[in-house]
C-alpha cells in the first residue's frame, strides 16, 4: 500500500516507469508512426492522409513541452540523429502553428481518395479540420498568463472558425482482450492501486453530480451483492477506512467509463472544446456568451457519461449555475472547475490548466509532499534513459519548476 503515500509526496524519480513509459512511448512509438504516415500520404498522393498525421503529431509534441518543457523536437524522428537535440518549449510551440496551417492547407473535403483506417473521425475531413481549429485555441490558450497579447491575438484569428463538437476518441475494444484499456488489463494482471481521490470524488457527491457513478465504481467490500456509500482516499493522508490493512475493495474505484466497458483515450473531448471557447469567450477573445459555452461544456460532458440533457440542465442550474454577476475571477473559476470535472479521462490535461491559472482553488498539495510548503509539482524531468544514452539531455530541475508557459 506504500503507492498511496509515494503518491502524495509527489515521488517523482527519473526512473519511474509511469513517465518513462509517456516519453519513450510516443517518440518509439506513434511519433515515429506518425512520421511514417504522414510521408506515405506524400508518396501516396494522398494528402489528406499526411494533413491528419501531422496534425496528431502537433498534438504529441504539445503534450510533450506542457508535460517535459525542453524536448526532442527539430531533430527529433530523423533516424540519421541518434542525440538530437532539446528545443525549448516556446520555440516548439512556435512552430506548431505554421505547421498545423500547412496542413490544414493540404485537405481537401470533397477528395475522392479515403483516409482508410481513420479511427477517430472516419476519414471526415471537416471533422479534422476542427480538430486543427480547436488545437490551435488550446495552444494560444496555453499561453494566456505567459503572453496574454499573443494569446490574445491568436485566439481572436480563430473567432468564427469551426471547433470540434464532437468527443474525438480512440476506443477501447472490449471484445479484444489486447485492446482493453492500457490501465484494465493493468487491474487483471496486478494488484493495481485502483483507489479514486477524494478530491474530485467528494466535489461531485457534495455537488449532487450524476456524473460520479458513471465515473467511478462503488466499494464491492465486503459483499458485493450490497450497495455501499462512495468511500474515496483522503488525499492528504491517504488511506482513511480500516487503516493500512483495508482491502482497496472497500474503496471507490475507477469505473467502466474511466478504464473498461465504453472507455476510450480523447485527443479532445467536445466538453474541452466548448470549455476553451468559454473561456476565450469571458476573456472578450472570442465571440459568443461564455455562459452559454459553460452551460454547453457541462452538457457535452454528460452526454459523453451517458447522461441525458436534462439532467445536465438540471446540474447546472441547480448546482453549478454560472455566475453572472460575479467578477471576471470567478467567472473563469467556475468556468475551469466544471472544466477539471468534465477532463477525468484526460488527467494531464486536467493538470495542465491547473498549472495555468490555479484552479479550482480548493485543491491543496498534500501535507506528506516532499516539495516545499505549499508547492505542486509542475514538470516531469528528463528520464534516466536518455540521460544515459543522450549527451544533450537536460540536467534535472526541480518539479516544481513551472514549465515555459507557466508564468
């Protein structure tokens, strides 16, 4: 059970397998996939084909710098350069942009060619498109409290331009034991510490959420033919019921939406889509009411849970009302708090706009963390395999060294 407290303490070391695994994995793997796609769809004549593949490896190499800061990127997937170099996280983000506009350039929406093998969208071309749309309103987002004039400008290019309003997945196959979801077959194979946070969890019950027995499974423990009340592990001190011999059977656990039965990765999510356009629209960035596009978030979010619309109507007149007459602060609290709830299948997105601008505020670091009084941790560090195998690696900094965007 030591999993609980090493997590709470943010023990974060440069052999962790956790984001060993999130590194390695996406230069060795769909990087290098996508590399390859995207020079087939040239050698095909299939542009459409190269557009969607770089428009996915922007997507990566963002989540890397939001996750890393200083990356692999200019030299990055080039066979010829077995060290390359480490970008800065501006100047990668930088370059995504013109890149993300060269192939928004290169579609064509009437093609007769199919994008074969197209997952997420079924080769719909004007589905990608939005994709690239909402992309770059995430990217300028991203920089809101680090260059609010460039933010700012780069959001307001986009004002009229179609965003995605749709959940954009890769599913899981439960039907195909190896194409469950990576942290199911996890659960199969080990004891995983498959326990759900207070923090998230006592919002939702305090809040009336439907959305938390969707999200989360009830305790089993100790008979599963009763139904037991959530009990969700104190984050500050970890496990709080029976004491360090409790079953994780006694506790709520990550439900069928999270890891099995209709669980899927979202490159975006429509609820994230209609969250970014809130918020760009409080900030006076984009057109639109912002508490239209909340009211609209928080619905997209309970029509990806399986929830009916009145019931998110309900949620957000009840529970979670926008607040008109507050100030711009609370606002945007409101705005990102039902954003952080709505994120639950995207962890380091939920994460990553926390970084940004703090909120929701009611979350505190644990008192058992190693960083100072009163810090988050804001970065991963360079992993120990490429500080072994990669002379231009990065020397460790401390985790709660904000990344470049974070001011």
């Amino acid at each position: 059970m030591a999993g609980f407290s090493q997590r709470d303490q943010y023990v974060v070391n440069p052999s962790d397998n956790g984001y060993q695994r999130d590194f390695t994995g996406l230069y060795s793997g769909p990087l290098q996939d996508l590399q390859y796609t995207s020079q087939a769809g040239v050698d095909l004549g299939n542009d459409n084909v190269s557009a969607v593949a770089e428009f996915v490896k922007a997507y990566q190499f963002q989540m890397l710098v939001d996750m890393f800061d200083r990356v692999p990127y200019s030299e990055a997937l080039n066979v010829e350069i077995p060290e390359p170099k480490y970008d800065d996280g501006s100047a990668i983000y930088g370059d995504l942009i013109p890149k993300i506009n060269a192939a928004m350039d290169l579609v064509s929406t009437n093609s007769p060619i199919p994008v074969n093998g197209d997952i997420v969208f079924g080769g719909d071309m004007r589905l990608w498109l939005a994709f690239a749309n909402t992309l770059k309103l995430k990217i300028y987002m991203r920089q809101s409290e680090v260059n609010p004039s460039a933010a700012q400008t780069g959001v307001s290019s986009l004002d009229g331009e179609l965003f995605l309003t749709r959940d954009a997945n890769v599913p899981f196959n439960q039907a195909n034991p190896t194409n469950r979801h990576p942290a199911e077959i996890n659960d199969f194979n080990t004891q995983s510490f498959n326990a759900a946070s207070g923090t998230i969890g006592n919002y939702m019950l305090n809040n009336n959420d439907p959305r938390v027995n969707v999200y989360f499974r009830r305790p089993i423990e100790p008979d599963p033919t009763q139904t037991y009340p959530h009990q969700f592990v104190d984050q500050a001190t970890g496990q709080t019921l029976g004491g360090t011999t409790a079953g994780l059977g006694y506790y709520t656990a990550r439900g069928h939406f999270l890891i099995g039965t209709g669980s899927a990765f979202p490159y975006f999510s429509a609820a994230e889509s209609k969250f970014l356009q809130a918020e760009g629209a409080l900030r006076g960035w984009l057109s639109g009411s912002a508490q239209t596009f909340y009211e609209q978030g928080i619905t997209a979010s309970f029509a990806t849970a399986g929830l009916s619309e009145a019931q998110a109507t309900t949620y957000f007149t009840d529970e979670a009302p926008y607040p008109t007459a507050g100030t711009f602060d609370q606002q945007l609290e409101a705005i990102m708090t039902e954003k952080w709830v709505a994120l639950v299948r995207q962890p380091i997105e939920m994460w990553n706009e926390f970084k940004r601008l703090g909120y929701p505020s009611f979350i505190q670091p644990s008192p058992i963390s190693l960083l100072p009084a009163g810090e988050f941790p804001k970065r991963f560090p360079p992993i120990q395999r490429e500080t072994e195998l990669n002379p231009n690696t990065p020397a460790v900094v401390p985790l709660n060294t904000p990344v470049w965007w974070d001011n």
